[in-house]
C-alpha cells in the first residue's frame, strides 16, 4: 500500500521508549508555531512509499522495541498506517509496540472515528497516542517523548476499553 512520508529513522531514542524505527508522514493541517517538523506540512511534499518497503525494513533489525508515526499529521493517512500496523503486529507474535503522534486529542479521534477513513483500524493498532498539538507557550525539555504540556503519553488499550484517554505514567 501506498504513503506519503516525509522519511524514516532506522534506529531513534527519542521517538518513544528503547530502539524505535520511525516513520514520518507527510502531510499536516495543524501548523503549531514552533514545529520540530515543519518540512512535513505540505501535503504534496516528501515522497510516495510502499507501506511493505517499509516493513521489510522494519524486520531486518533485531534491536527495534518497536514503532513510532510521527509526522506530519498520521492521522492524516490511517488507512496505510493501520495497515502497516497490522503488520508490524504479526512480526514476533506483537514483539514492536506502536507509538502515533497526533495533533489531534484522544476525545476528538473517539469521536470522529467513524468519519475518518481508517481512524478506528489504526487506534485500534496502536498501544500508546501521544495526543494534542504542540504549543510552544508550553514546551518542556523535562517531557519524555512529548513537547509541551498539554500533550499525553495515553494507553491507548486501557483508552479504548474506557471509552476515555488514560494516561500511562511509568515513562
């Protein structure tokens, strides 16, 4: 299946707990001042990849913990990232978690699910959210794996099952 990405990152630390492989989308409508990504904004930039490439990479390295979409926006593309999702999940019997980020909050993805094209496939492929915009009035080098405070690292299982974000705190 086809993405748009702006790149990947074989091996982050700074993308989510342990060895991630990243995956950043192209592709954002939020625009928060001070983005760490502004190149992925534009909707027509990076380049189209193929959500197996992808994949195949992912499973040539033994070290990954897990997985991490960023962006861009990659609630923007969840149809190829739910099914690259699924995927990396069969990998090791579900051995990679998955990591999104979002701009958008855990409440209104909840509730527009239905409305967004593979919103529901790919909340239910992902184990954590780190949800909300970045505000820059609120950014903190103290976060672990978040920007600025507003943001949530949110289990996204427990989530689901509550009907409401809860918040994983054992960073």
């Amino acid at each position: 299946m086809k993405i748009r990405i702006a790149g990947t990152v074989g091996e982050s630390i700074v993308d989510g707990p342990g060895f991630r492989y990243t995956v950043f989308t192209q592709g954002c409508p939020h625009g928060c001042k001070g983005c760490h990504n502004p190149h992925t904004h534009d909707y027509s930039g990076g380049f189209t990849a193929d959500t197996d490439d992808i994949l195949e990479e992912i499973k040539k390295d033994p070290l990954l913990d897990g997985v991490t979409f960023s962006g861009g926006e990659p609630f923007s593309q969840c149809v190829p990232l739910a099914d690259l999702g699924r995927k990396i999940k069969a990998i090791d019997s579900g051995r990679l978690n998955i990591i999104s980020y979002t701009g958008y909050t855990f409440e209104y993805l909840l509730e527009n699910a239905e409305k967004i094209d593979g919103c529901k496939e790919l909340m239910n492929v992902v184990d954590y959210l780190v949800d909300g915009r970045f505000i820059e009035e609120q950014r903190s080098l103290e976060l672990k794996f978040r920007g600025s405070k507003n943001q949530r690292f949110i289990d996204m299982k427990s989530s689901l099952a509550a009907g409401k974000a809860v918040e994983f705190t054992d960073l």
